[in-house]
C-alpha cells in the first residue's frame, strides 16, 4: 500500500510524477527491471496536464 506521503503530493507538484516517486514499487509493479513505465513515457511526452496540485 503506498504511503501517506506517496498520496499527498505538496502545492505545485504532479501527482502522476510524486506517487511515481515516492510509491515507485505500486506504480511500477509488474514492469521488468529494464522495461520504461508506459504512462511515465506518455507522461514526459505530452507533459503534466491538469494534475499540478494548487493552491
């Protein structure tokens, strides 16, 4: 289960990049080890959208 922390990005982050970060395993499960997380790969081609958290 991923961490308060992991769920609760701070004002002006992604919380596609935080949860990533800091619930890497969860995020990740069932890639290889060498193998690029397809929604990671969308994410830093098509940018941060809608989910900065605001102020």
């Amino acid at each position: 289960m991923a961490s308060q922390r992991a769920l609760n990005p701070p004002k002006g982050e992604c919380t596609q990049c935080w949860y990533h970060a800091y619930a890497s395993k969860e995020a990740h499960k069932g890639l290889g080890p060498r193998e690029d997380c397809p929604a990671c790969v969308d994410h830093m081609n098509n940018g941060h959208g809608n989910m900065i958290v605001g102020g």
